[in-house]
C-alpha cells in the first residue's frame, strides 16, 4: 500500500470529501446524492464502505454491502456498489486497498462471494476490477425502456 | 464477527417498559416510521446485544496482556468501582438523551428528520437497555452494597436536570436542539464507546461494537440536516438560519466539551484498562472532527450561495474569509459562517471552568461585560433557562470570591437525583417486583 495511505470505514464526516472526488470525476455537484447514499449506507452496516486517506485528506471512496435474496440469489454477497478515486491520486493502488478491506468485512459478515455490475461502455473500471480477481458471472443483466 | 442478543429479567423489562410509557410515548410509532424510512434495514430490537470474537486479554493499562474479567469480582477492585460510574453515567445519558428529544420532537419541521431522530430515540433506549443488562446480569455485590433493583430505580428515576452529565440536563429549545444536539453532544458517545472497546471488563467491551455501529447513524441524523440547512440559509427566508444553528453550536459545544472530564485527568482509566485514551487525548479529537464538521457545513453554505463559482474557486474563498476572519464578496465570518467557540468558552467544569474565556478566546476582567458576551452567543429561548441563570450567579459569585471555584463546578440546577419516583403514584417505584407466569396481572403500573 501506499505510503501515507489509511483505509478506514466511511464515516458521515465523509459527505463533502466523497462529493468531491465524485465532482472531478463527472463535473457534477450532487450533495444531495451523496448525503442520501452515505447515510444509506452507515445505517445498515457502519463498518462495511470504505475510505481511502492519502496523507489525512480522503482520495478514494467505496461503498458497499452484504445482502441475500436479491434477484433469487439466496447466498449471503457482499455487493460492491459505488466507488470513485481523486484522479489526482491515481496509480497508488488505492482501489485495491479499498477493495480489500471492503472484502475482508464481507467475509466477516459470513459472504463467500462478491458482486458488482459494470456498465458495458465503462472498459476501465471493467479492466480495474478484472485485475482484482472478478471473473465474469454467469448472470445476465437484462432491463426495458420505460 | 456475530452477536448473543438477550433480554432483562422481567421485573427489569416491567420496568424499562412502564419508563417508556411516561418518557417515551412515541415508541409505538417505531415500527411504522422504520417500515417507511428504513424499509429494508433490520428490524429495531429492544435487547441485549454483546458482539462475539472480541479480544480476550487485557489491552490497556497495568494488567496489560492478562484475561479480561468475566465477572466484577475479578476486575481490580477500583477498576470495578470506576466501571460501575461509567455505567450509571452511560444509562444516564442514554435515558436523559430520549427525555430531551422528545420535548421538541413534535416541532421537526421535516418528516425524514423526524423519523431519524425517532430512531435515534429508539436505539438510545436500547444502550439505556443495554447499561441495564450490565448491572443486573452480574453480581455487582463485591463493589458496591446498592443492590441492582436500586441501581436500576436510580437511573430510571433520573429526569432532565438531576442527570449525572451537564448536557442531559438541558432543555432542548426547538428542533434545532434535536439535531446540532445529535451532531455534537452523540459525536462525545461515539468517542466514549470507543475508548471503552479495550474495557477490562469483557461484557461492557462487548457491548459497545454494537451500540457503535448505531450510533453512526446518530451522528448523521445531527450532520446531514445541519448541512441541508445551511445550503437553505443561503436561499430567500431560510427557516433556520446561519446564526440560529451557530447559537445552538455555542450552547452544545461547550458542554459537550466537558462530558470528556477534566482536561488534566483520565489517566487513572487508562491505567484501570477501562479506555484507552486520557481526558485532553479524546478531547483534542474530538475538536478536530468538530473543526472538519462546521468547514464541511460552510462549505455547502458557501457553494449553496455562490453556484457560479467552480468548487476550487469556492473553497479558496471560504479558506481566505476563514483565515483573515473578514469578510470577502459579501461572505462574511463573523456573520455567515459556522465557528467553534474556544476551549474556554463557557465552561463551567475542567480546566478552564468559571474562566471568563470569550467565544475567540479573550479574557474578561469586567464579569458582568463577560456574562453579556456569553448570552449574546446563546438561543434566546436557552438565555432565559434555570440553567443559564444558574451558571450567571455562579459566574458572579467565583468572580467576587463569594462562592468557591470547586463549590460552583459541583454545583447544579435543580439537583434532584434521588427520589424520583414514577409519576403514576408518589409511592410507586419503576422497579417492582413482577408475579410470575402463574400469579396475577400486576395492577400499580397502568
């Protein structure tokens, strides 16, 4: 891991970090958003999403969870579900040190499995996550316009 | 990682319940709110919780590296009389913190707010639960001669002003209270739950992960509103303003400041293996999460305010304004922003209690020129509280010499921690016994 790099469990205090590496990302400002999933996730389980601190300011977020049942997949997973770096930080490994803390407390939580969903258009996070160990699922996404 | 969850014995549960009914009439609609609000969450559970998988061995102090107790007679005998406090203080809190919510809880303005707040209320009765189940699943009998009926009957008996904590003795004054009360004063629990992790004693070690993980949402229900109305302040008739929450700061920080204890002490804890941080170590966190806290706040006000300028030019312009604490393009410090008072400020236990300490940190000779700085920073509604008028004279009586600085920090309003008996009868105590599966229906407690 980088040196001066701290993972530690995503508090409230990370809104306004959060949106901000979501802002140089997409140019979007979206408090709103991020307050609603931030909170979204500290009330189900405060200890599953993940920060990434370079030198104490926040760099990298990832937020996700164990759940069961979903689409008829009774197993315990643990989903990986949003996650975003500081371009400006980039090339230091932090989504792998996200990403593996983000795992070990689905294991703890008692999954065996991890899932996410990339879009088709988004190649480099498909290429990141397949350097992490993700396979392809034999799962279909299948959706309607409405 | 897993969880044994429990319940109290039934005279225990009688209790807590008949409690609720008088302090916490809106439990009932817990279940209703988190099926709207909190659809998908797990269900709100009145129960016991200890986490599993904890560490098994002393983690602090002067027993370093040897087995946790199991029991309170295998605890360092003032270790265990020092835990026995922290409890009663810990269910002190968790109780006095329902009795404040809900004395504006009808007042939210937002129904989100409101049902977060209903849920704060509701896990809070779950750690009072929790400190409950601590003193009566044990034998406390080698610490203390109060048996654990009366331990209970004190806690339950305790009501806004006879609290062990300054903080819970207040009123709130609107639903402004509810939230900066969740953003400031629950951010001094999640530090304490944390530093009691590494508790010597191994079930009160185990109790805190979960009650930790819930209090995470406490802070959110204090943070995200206030964020939310700042970025309103900046609109056209905000109903809350800027200077409305910075009153509301300045009442809360300061006592939130002195739930940590005296600056100079805490060591005697760590050296107990009770926590693992001194008073001034946690404290100092404490204030930098608070710094972060109100710059995020002015943050979204100063973004919410200027929509025009990109984030890197909003964040310089809230960080000049900051530094130079003036005013720039109309952003003004003093009268837009958020800001934690000093240390010093208001106090009224610790190192600086009684100090005449300004909200900047300059000093007062002059105590009726200090009394009015204080209560041009307070709520309006607060200024004219039992507690406020108390801190004045005691204020007054340190600054002539008529009143003992160690007389006037023991001294509280209202002082009426023993003796509170429930409301139904003047006779009727909370914890009473309860007939078992075969006897009759107890009738004292409608």
């Amino acid at each position: 891991m980088a040196q001066g790099l701290r993972i530690r469990p995503l508090t409230e205090l990370d809104v306004e970090p959060v949106t901000r590496i979501d802002e140089r990302v997409t140019g979007k400002y979206r408090p709103d958003v991020w307050e609603t999933r931030v909170v979204y996730y500290i009330r189900r389980d405060a200890d599953s999403s993940q920060v990434a601190e370079l030198d104490g300011t926040v760099v990298g977020f990832m937020l996700g969870e164990v759940r069961g049942g979903e689409f008829g997949l009774d197993e315990p997973t643990g989903w990986v579900e949003f996650f975003g770096v500081d371009p400006a930080a980039r090339g230091r490994d932090i989504g792998r040190g996200l990403l593996e803390a983000l795992l070990s407390h689905f294991r703890s939580r008692g999954a065996h499995l991890a899932r996410t969903i990339v879009a088709e258009r988004d190649t480099e996070i498909a290429g990141f996550i397949e350097r992490l160990g993700f396979e392809r699922a034999p799962l279909r996404a299948y959706e309607k316009r409405l | 990682m897993g969880e044994i969850r429990s319940e109290l014995p039934k005279k225990y549960q009688a209790a807590v319940d008949h409690w609720q009914r008088h302090n916490f009439p809106e439990y009932p609609q817990v279940a209703k709110a988190w099926d709207k609000y909190f659809p998908k969450d797990e269900p709100f559970c009145l129960c016991a919780k200890l986490q599993t998988d904890m560490p098994t061995h002393v983690e602090v102090g002067d027993r370093k590296g040897q087995p946790k107790a199991l029991q309170p007679k295998d605890l360092d005998p003032e270790a265990a009389k020092q835990l026995l406090m922290i409890i009663r203080a810990q269910a002190s809190t968790e109780y006095g913190s329902i009795q404040q919510h809900h004395g504006t809880y009808e007042r939210a303005n937002d129904p989100q707010d409101q049902a977060w707040v209903l849920r704060v209320m509701a896990e809070e009765f779950r750690h009072g639960y929790q400190m409950i189940h601590l003193l009566t699943s044990a034998d406390w009998s080698p610490v203390t001669d109060t048996k654990p009926e009366d331990m209970v009957e004190e806690i339950l008996s305790m009501q806004t002003g006879s609290h062990v904590l300054a903080a819970f003795n207040l009123e709130y004054d609107s639903f402004v209270d509810n939230v900066v009360f969740a953003a400031f004063i629950d951010r001094v629990g999640k530090y304490q739950l944390t530093m009691q992790k590494v508790n010597a004693y191994a079930p009160m070690a185990a109790s805190m992960p979960p009650m930790l993980k819930e209090e995470a949402f406490h802070l959110a229900t204090g943070v995200i509103p206030m964020r939310r109305w700042a970025e309103k302040a900046a609109g056209p008739s905000p109903l809350v303003d800027m200077p409305a929450l910075q009153r509301a700061v300045s009442k809360w920080f300061c006592r939130g400041l002195e739930m940590f204890g005296d600056e100079r002490g805490g060591e005697t804890n760590v050296r107990l293996g009770l926590k693992d941080l001194t008073n001034r170590d946690a404290q100092d966190r404490y204030v930098e999460e608070c710094e972060q806290m109100l710059d995020d706040v002015n943050k979204r006000y100063v973004r919410a305010r200027f929509p025009s300028l990109s984030r890197e030019d909003a964040d310089a312009l809230y960080a000049r304004v900051k530094a130079d604490r003036g005013t720039v393009d109309g952003l003004s410090w003093d009268e837009d922003l958020l800001k934690l008072p000093h240390r010093g400020f208001f106090r009224r236990r610790g190192e600086f209690a009684f100090q005449m300490i300004g909200f900047d940190g300059e000093k007062f000779d002059d105590v009726e020129k200090y009394v009015a700085h204080v209560l041009a920073r307070l709520p309006e509604a607060y200024r004219a509280s039992v507690d406020v008028s108390h801190w004045a004279e005691m204020q007054r009586g340190v600054a002539s010499g008529k009143v003992e600085l160690k007389a006037a920090i023991r001294s509280m309003p209202r002082l009426a921690r023993v003796g509170g008996t429930c409301p139904c009868a003047n006779s009727v105590r909370w914890v009473v016994e309860v007939p078992g599966p075969s006897g009759e229906a107890p009738t004292l407690h409608p």
